[in-house]
C-alpha cells in the first residue's frame, strides 16, 4: 500500500485512466477501496450501495462483448464511443457498484420531499460512495475509470444475475499505475466563488 498523500495532492492526482496494465491489483487493495466505499456518506445515512468484484476473466470478456453487442444498433460514433471503453471491462479490478433504491422509502421525510427530491439524494448517495472508491484507488497508487453506460445494460445485469431490487450504477475499473498520474492547473477551470450572494465578489 503505497503511503498516503495530502488530500489535496490526492484529489489532484487522481486521474481516469483509459486503460490500465496488465499487472494484478492485490486483494487488500480491492478490500481498501471497497471499505472507503463503505464509509461515504449517504442520505438518512441509508447506506445503499452492494457490490460485485469481478474477478473471473472469461465473465470480463462476455461483459465485453455485451457491451459491444448492444452499440451495434446505434450510429457509428456511438459505436466508436463504446468500442474505446469497452476494453475498460478487462481491467484487473472490475467492480460493479449497486444501489438498493428501496432504501429511498426509507427516508424520514420521504412523502414530504417526493420522488425527484428522493431519487436526487440516492444517486448523491451512490455518487459520493463512487468518489470515495476512486480516491482510495489513488491513495493505494492504482489507476481507476468510473463509467456506467454498461452497467445499465439488461445483457450485462443478466450475466451478473443482478436481483431486480438493485439498480446498477456504475463501474468501477481498477489498475496498477505504470507511472505516476500527470496533472497540471490547466486541468481546471478557475474556481467560481461567490460571496454572500450569486455575483457578489
């Protein structure tokens, strides 16, 4: 486990990767990142994220190939689009994020704010759980993609037997980082602070 960096060096640092090495990620690895999973905050603290590491390389290939199975229909930047992130679906940490939305029910004032408001704080819920999983990545000295277009797809769901109950958020795909990750200011768009009220310096 690599020694932890600043926070801000950290967030900085962290990078998606758009393929990863061939190198195993080890298990503690995959176990600290799914434990900074686990510690995110959530909504009424409803906690409503499950996963599926993936480990087998054959089930990696057929989730491929479904992936690509499905551009097939669609125009040609589509399919080049996925094509580019298909083989993301290979890396050597493969986990699927999943979210209970029942658990939306269960907010304390759940009839109050209604279904937007509800659906709004699970996904911040599933999205911070997200977050916490690529910075441990980083953290750890991994590489790390976040990319849900296949996770939604029913062929993918189907070859991982995702119960009904459980929505399919996002991947998570996980490498071991050939060299440090690059990143520079000109990254970033100057902050966009304001005080006190939109527009007041």
């Amino acid at each position: 486990m690599a020694t932890p960096l600043p926070f801000l060096d950290l967030a900085r640092s962290r990078r998606t990767a758009r393929d990863h090495a061939p190198a195993g990620v080890p298990a503690a690895a995959i176990a600290y990142v799914l434990e900074a999973a686990r510690w995110a905050p959530s909504a009424a603290n409803r906690q409503p994220w499950e996963f599926i590491v993936i480990g087998d390389p054959e089930l990696k290939r057929a989730l491929r190939l479904a992936f690509l199975d499905e551009a097939a229909a669609h125009d040609s930047r589509y399919r080049s689009v996925t094509e580019k992130q298909a083989d993301l679906l290979l890396a050597p940490g493969l986990i699927l994020v999943l979210g209970d939305a029942g658990t939306k029910a269960r907010y304390i004032n759940a009839a109050e704010i209604g279904e937007d408001a509800q659906e709004e704080l699970f996904l911040l819920s599933m999205g911070a759980a997200i977050q916490n999983m690529l910075l441990a990545a980083t953290a750890s000295g991994l590489t790390s993609t976040w990319i849900a277009r296949p996770a939604r797809l029913p062929a993918i769901r189907a070859l991982l037997r995702v119960p009904d109950a459980l929505r399919s958020i996002a991947f998570v795909a996980i490498g071991v980082a050939a060299t440090p990750p690059h990143w520079s200011e000109q990254m970033r768009n100057p902050l966009k602070r304001h005080h006190d009220r939109f527009g007041a310096t």
